[in-house]
C-alpha cells in the first residue's frame, strides 16, 4: 500500500462518525518490550469479531479486512500480556511491544496424577467445545526442500467442511483459489511423491482434536511434568504444563507444553516436538515401495474461545523425513504447512463430493487463482527468506 493510500485510510478512520467500513491492509510488527526481539506467532485480531491473522517469524503481521473508523485490534501472546489499540494507532505506529506475563514457576513432577488429571480433563472439556459438524475459511499453505534445496510451494484459500465425531472425522477441503511454484526433479517421475507426502491438505484440521495430547496422556509413565502459572495484568490466570520424555526410555517420544485456560479449562495452544537423541534412532516405516523415518516432527495447534465455544485458530507442522528404498532411492525431504482459520461459516452446509478436493498435496493443483489473493486476502505475511525461496521457484 503506498503512502497516499494509507494517509488518505488514516484521514478516513479519524473521521468523527465514521459508520461505514472500508476495505483496508494493516501491516505490522510485533515485539517484546523487554528485549525488542520479534515474537513470533503471536495473534492479531479485530476486537469483537472472529477476524484475525498470525505474525510470521520474524515478528510481522498483515490484516486485510473491512475495518470501521472506532474499530480495535487486540494483541495476544501466551507468554505476554494482552494490548488493544485503536486502528488509527496503529496505522501512525505499527511497532507493537507487549510485556511479559508474570510466571510462576513449579516444581518437576514425576508420576504426578494431579496433572495427568488436569491433561485429561483439558483434552476432554476442549473436545466437548469443538462443536461438529463445521464449515469455515482458511489460508493453507506449504513448502517442501528436497534433499537440501527447496522445490516446491503452494497456497491457497480453501473452504473446510468437518463433520463425523472427534473419533471419527469426516473432512472435506473445497479449494477455492491456490498457487504453486516447483521445480520438477528426476525422481519425480519415478516415485509419486505426492502419494507418499507426509502433508496432506484435506487433513490440516486433525492436529485441533489432539490426538497427540491423548497418546501422551496414555503414556504418562514414560514423562516428566512440570506446572506453571502465567498471571495476565489484569489477573487472569493459564495453567502451562511442560512435559518431557523420561531419560530412560528407549525410543523417540515428543517433548513439548500446552496452555490451559484456568476458567474454562481449555486448551489454548498445544505445542510439541521429536526428541533429539542419538542414542535412539528414528522409528522405521513401510510405505508402499519406501520405507520411512521421521527425523524431526513438530508441531503448534492455536486456538480461539469464543463464549463457552472453542474454535480452531491456526496449526503449523513441520519435519524432516527420510525416503528410501533398494533400487536407488533415497531422498531426504523438510516440509512445512501452515493452516490459518480466516472465518467461521455461520449455518452447515456441506461441501458437494464433486468439488471436494482429492489430492494430498496442494502444490499437486498447481495455479488456480483468479485474484492475487496472497496479497489482497487474510494470510500469513511471508518472511523475507519466504520470499526469496518462492522468487527462486518461479
């Protein structure tokens, strides 16, 4: 957006009585008023509606919304203190700082059954609040690096239709517009890696059921736990509890933490990642003509509370994957997939078979976009290595 459009937005917003909305970009970057570090992930979102956006890793966010003169956007982070500012602030000034949250530290706990307790009962009072069936909007997005060099990428503005139940869902992925840049390799040919992808685009939303959460709770003997509290300014308060794989265990399990809301009892974000250890090699696969090792898994699962209703916000997951076979295949490939929820769809109506998306890889579709949406729509802002990658695949 150039200066004379935002001078004429700002002069637009300070308007006494301004009742009608405008379409408009505010840009960003957030930061941590103690070291002036970027923060990443931390939410953007209009005051009073379901509207928001997520800051990249470098600390920068994008909100492309219709936005009203007297509208508010309110700032959170799990590990800092909650800011609203006014939207003809923050076009004047969109360096934001937040200050760290109070914490209060606990002590490691071993076999503790009081937060093996307060896990089970956060999985299971947050799987009651994901209220099914449900239709919403989203920005998707992922890359891929073969063997050391990025190949491909692709996003895209997609509609989620979940339905079935938290044991058995029913999703279904209607991809409205998408781009994708890649480059074609010789292996390509040989080996359908799109079949053996370990992304899979109509299954962004499974990482909100938890399901890792439950087989962590399952194996609760082989973890250690800790519990802390993180106290806001104005005195609300979130339960985090870290878990880690107990040194004697003899494979690869995931370490990580997840925030509770001490009221509702929710699950507000869920983080987790594959233990690196060397003495524990990665687990084998059998995939059909590969075989498979996950080198390195992780992932972050957001959430939104809405009244009493918890709705998903955003996911990210990422890893590093090892293929190969006897007849001369063996690739090493990271991806990467981000999942932003853009609206929730009042009223169920479900996606038609015919134009439920079939693939597992959204790169697989190739160009389909009638609009530059990446730059007009509610995304993810893009890095400037981002950038530079997708630069190079063109």
């Amino acid at each position: 957006m150039g200066r004379r459009t935002i001078f004429l937005c700002f002069l637009f917003l300070l308007l006494p009585g301004t009742l009608f909305a405008q379409d408009i970009s505010i840009s960003g970057k957030i930061l941590s008023e103690n070291n002036n570090e970027p923060l990443v992930y931390a939410e953007v979102s209009l005051k009073g509606k379901n509207i928001g956006t997520i800051t990249n890793t470098e600390g920068e966010f994008v909100l492309s919304e219709q936005i009203l003169g007297q509208d508010s956007l309110v700032f959170t982070h799990v590990a800092y203190n909650t800011k609203v500012l006014k939207v003809s602030d923050i076009l004047t000034n969109n360096i934001i700082t937040l200050k760290p949250k109070t914490i209060l530290l606990g002590e490691i706990a071993v076999n503790s059954k009081s937060i093996v307790s307060s896990l089970e009962e956060a999985l299971n009072t947050t799987r009651n609040n994901i209220h099914l069936p449900l239709l919403f909007e989203a920005y998707y997005r992922e890359f891929v690096k073969e063997n050391g060099q990025y190949t491909k990428f692709s996003d895209g503005l997609l509609e989620y239709d979940i339905a079935g139940s938290v044991e058995k869902l029913k999703t279904k992925a209607k991809v409205k517009q998408s781009r994708a840049n890649l480059i074609k390799r010789e292996n390509d040919e040989k080996i359908d890696w799109g079949l053996n992808s370990p992304l899979d685009v109509r299954k962004a939303f499974d990482p909100f059921i938890l399901r890792r959460l439950q087989l962590i709770i399952e194996d609760s003997d082989q973890y250690d736990f800790k519990k802390n509290t993180h106290i806001e300014e104005n005195g609300e308060e979130q339960i985090e509890i870290k878990f880690t794989p107990k040194a004697d265990t003899e494979e690869r399990l995931y370490q990580g933490s997840l925030l509770i809301d001490q009221i509702s009892k929710q699950v507000i974000s869920f983080s987790y990642e594959l233990e690196q250890n060397d003495k524990k090699p990665p687990k084998e696969i059998n995939l059909l003509l590969l075989k498979a090792e996950f080198r390195e898994h992780s992932s972050l699962v957001k959430f939104k509370q809405v009244g009493t209703t918890l709705l998903p916000f955003y996911s990210n997951t990422r890893g590093e994957v090892r293929f190969w076979n006897k007849k001369k295949i063996d690739e090493t490939f990271f991806f990467l997939s981000d999942l932003m929820v853009t609206k929730n769809i009042a009223g169920y109506s479900p996606i038609p078979k015919k134009d439920s998306y079939k693939k597992k890889a959204l790169y697989q579709l190739g160009n389909n976009y009638e609009t530059t949406f990446w730059k007009d729509q509610n995304t993810i802002r893009l890095t400037t290595e981002e950038e530079r990658i997708i630069e190079q695949l063109k």
